[in-house]
C-alpha cells in the first residue's frame, strides 16, 4: 500500500508543478487552488509513504516519478523538446527508480 501511496504521491507532484505554471504569481484563482490542492496532497502521500519505505528511497522515488512526469507533460502539452537523447535521459530516470523500487 506504501508504494501505491507514492506513486500516487509522485503524480501529485506533476499536478502541483504543472499547475505552478500558470498561477500566475498567484493572482490565477483556479490554478493557485489546484496547486494549493496538489501540493498538499503530493506531500501528505509522500509522508504517509515513509512510515514504511525508508525516507531517501521514498524521496528519490517520488522526486523521481515528479521530474519524469513533468517532464513528459511539458513534451505532450507545451512543445518542449523531445530529442533523443533527452528521451534516454528520462529512460534513465525510470530505471533508476525500478532499480530502487527492487532493492527495498
């Protein structure tokens, strides 16, 4: 249940870092209340994770699952670039994590 907790976690991450990019100093209503929500959420499923996933693995996990996603959204929504070797970089990422995930 922890590791779905994270996971779940990691994904608010990409909503609250997706939504910062339009609250607009915070003036943006619905997006400031998205990110406040997400946030909130992405840090609570995070500390619920680390009662039972030891903190440096649940950290780089969710960080982890945050930056891909991120990522990834900026490249399906926004037109960022989708090189390569950007996309092995990512690939890189989620071994990383899988590699973590197998050794706890």
């Amino acid at each position: 249940m922890a590791w779905f907790l994270l996971i779940l976690g990691g994904l608010c991450e990409v909503g609250f870092t997706t939504s910062l990019r339009f609250v607009d100093g915070f003036r943006n209503v619905p997006w400031t209340i998205a990110f406040l929500i997400s946030v909130s959420l992405s840090m609570g499923l995070l500390e619920f994770a680390a009662r039972s996933i030891p903190m440096g693995t649940a950290y780089a996990v969710w960080g982890g699952i945050g930056a891909v996603g991120t990522v990834l959204v900026g490249m399906a929504f926004f037109g960022e670039p989708t090189g390569t070797v950007r996309v092995l970089l990512i690939l890189g990422i989620v071994a990383a994590i899988a590699g973590l995930r197998l050794t706890a």
